[in-house]
C-alpha cells in the first residue's frame, strides 16, 4: 500500500550570496550539504547561437582540457585524477560550460589546473585531428539511428535561418580549424564567465581565485540579436527500407522561459507528455502498446523556444500514432 500523498506546506530555499565584478561577472556561493565536496561550474555565453559556422562552439568548449600553455591534455587529465576532480564540458544552444566535481580538501590545487584551462588552452592540432575523427565517428554511428535523424531535421527545419539550426555533419566537422577554435575562444570566452560554487569550501581559497582572475577579465558581451524564428509548417518523411521502427518527432515553436504563461504550459506539458503517467502515454503505450515510451518536453532558450514531441513506434502504426497525438492536443484545447 502506498503511503498517502502529503503536500508540503511550507519550504525555504537558501539563498546564496552573489558578487558582482566589474566587468558584469557574477560570482554566485551557496554553502549547502554535509559531505566535504563541492560543484563548480564556469559558465560562458558561447553557445551555438555565437557561432560563426556549426561545430565551432561545440569543438572550443569541447578542447579546453586538451591543452594548456604549460600541461598536455594527459598531465590535466592525470592531475585531476590524482585529487579525485571530475570535469565535465558543456556545449550548449546558449551557453558553455565546464563543470568540475572535487574533493572540498583539494579546491586550491584543483583550481590552479581549472585557471590554466580557461585561461591558457592551446588547442592543439594533434588532440583537434583526433577529437574530429572521433566526432566523425560518433556520427556514423548516430545517423543509424531513427531518432537521431528525425529530431536533427526537425531542428534544422524549425529554425533554418538560426543558429539554434545548427547542426554537426560531416563537413562541418572537417573544416574545423585550430585557428577558428582560438577566433572563437577569444571573442566569446577569454576572461568572460559567471562562476557558480556549490557544496562545502573554503571562502579565503575562492577570494584568492577571483582576485587572481579579475586582471584576466574582459567585458562581458551581450547576447546577438538575431531574428525571430518564422512560423513554418512542414511534414516530412525519411525513409529507411531496412527499419524494424518508425521515430516520430513533431511540434512548435513556443514560448520563452520569461513569458508570464510558461509557468502554467509547463504544468499543461506534464499532463499532457512530461512523464510516465501522461495522457500520451497512456494512449499510445498503454492502451494501444504502439510504443514503449513517448515524451514531449518543452525546451526555452535565450532567443526561442519550442514544444515537441518523441516516439519511436512500431513502423506500421506510425500514422495512427501521429493521429492519437493530434487527438490528444485536440481533447486538451477543447474538453
């Protein structure tokens, strides 16, 4: 027997304490937990939406830890081992991220290797050839796949004029030079970052790494203005002879995160596909067993926004699932 539901009445967040640098930075600290480590994370607005060309943003965040002035992508990659750091990078539509996970008792050691990587990273052309055939690689293997092929054409065709379009092909990933990496790097992430601290740390140790970096710190830049997304309608289909399953992606361009209603489409985007006991799954997985899973999530970017949904289904109910999609928008909007 289930225990009963219990709202909870009352809750408060902490409240983390925020220091503005001059060159428009934040600094934001919140001590929290008991176990003695912390999360780090440099945030930089050098998404794809900065990008000159696809896969620049995502091959300059992806090469920080590659190489620095005075370690190799191996020292960096044994010294965060040895103090027990994980680092994780993250391209993103908006913004870059590197994301560290560290032993409290090793934050000025860890920091000092952090500093060199967002301060001093080369780039280096063996590690970049290596990283493209890597990627090249990686995409083989994605382009087998339904779903990957459905939601990067929706996306393309969604936003074809924006960045937010942009995607890593083949070419893309080929014509990507050392030269445009460095571009980028300076433009867009040289001194130019939020800085937030999370867990159990040491206040002197984070002073004394802001205050070595305020000298490195350019001006933040702002965000592009770019046109808006054009209402478009497409319905397009990619045939493969040879797949057992058809992957269903279709939606809309929606509203931003800042929009007074998002709270209220977010709570409707649960109902409706956010989770296990949605209406659509529970029409198309558990009435009508066309498939295992499917989801519609909402995505909100700086720029744009759009709902959408996903399925993989069995090949041939994939236009009597696309209708049971329909039918459900259809009983929300009117019953």
């Amino acid at each position: 027997i289930a225990p009963p539901f219990i709202a909870p009445e009352k809750f408060s967040l902490p409240k983390p304490d925020i220091r503005h640098l001059p060159n428009g930075s934040r600094v934001i600290a919140l001590k929290a937990g008991v176990q003695p480590i912390l999360a780090l994370d440099i945030v930089f607005r050098a998404g794809n939406i900065f990008e000159s060309f696809p896969g620049q943003s995502f091959f300059t965040c992806k090469m920080l830890t590659e190489g620095t002035i005075g370690l190799s992508s191996q020292e960096i990659a044994v010294k965060l081992d040895y103090y027990g750091a994980f680092v994780n990078l993250n391209p993103g539509f908006d913004y870059a991220s590197l994301t560290a996970y560290m032993p409290s008792r090793h934050f000025g050691k860890i920091m000092q290797i952090i500093n060199q990587v967002i301060f001093e990273p080369v780039f280096p052309a063996d590690e970049l050839s290596l990283m493209k055939q890597i990627q090249q690689q990686q995409l083989r293997v994605s382009e087998q796949k339904n779903n990957f092929l459905a939601s990067r054409h929706f996306r393309q065709k969604l936003f074809a004029e924006m960045p937010y379009g942009h995607q890593l092909s083949h070419e893309a990933i080929e014509r990507t030079e050392r030269a445009d990496l460095q571009r980028f790097y300076e433009a867009y992430m040289y001194g130019k970052f939020d800085i937030f601290i999370t867990g159990q740390f040491d206040d002197v140790l984070l002073d004394e790494f802001v205050s070595g970096c305020e000298h490195r710190f350019s001006v933040l830049h702002d965000f592009p203005k770019i046109p808006k997304p054009k209402a478009t309608t497409f319905h397009d289909t990619i045939e493969k002879d040879e797949s057992l399953q058809s992957a269903i992606c279709m939606g809309q361009h929606s509203i931003l995160r800042t929009h007074p209603d998002y709270p209220a489409l977010l709570l409707l985007n649960e109902i409706f596909g956010g989770y296990f006991g949605s209406r659509l799954m529970q029409n198309l997985r558990e009435d009508k067993g066309f498939t295992y899973g499917i989801h519609s999530r909402l995505m909100s970017m700086k720029k744009a926004g759009y709902l959408f949904v996903s399925a993989e289904v069995k090949k041939d109910t994939r236009d009597l699932a696309i209708e049971e999609i329909r039918r459900e928008m259809e009983l929300l909007k009117t019953e």
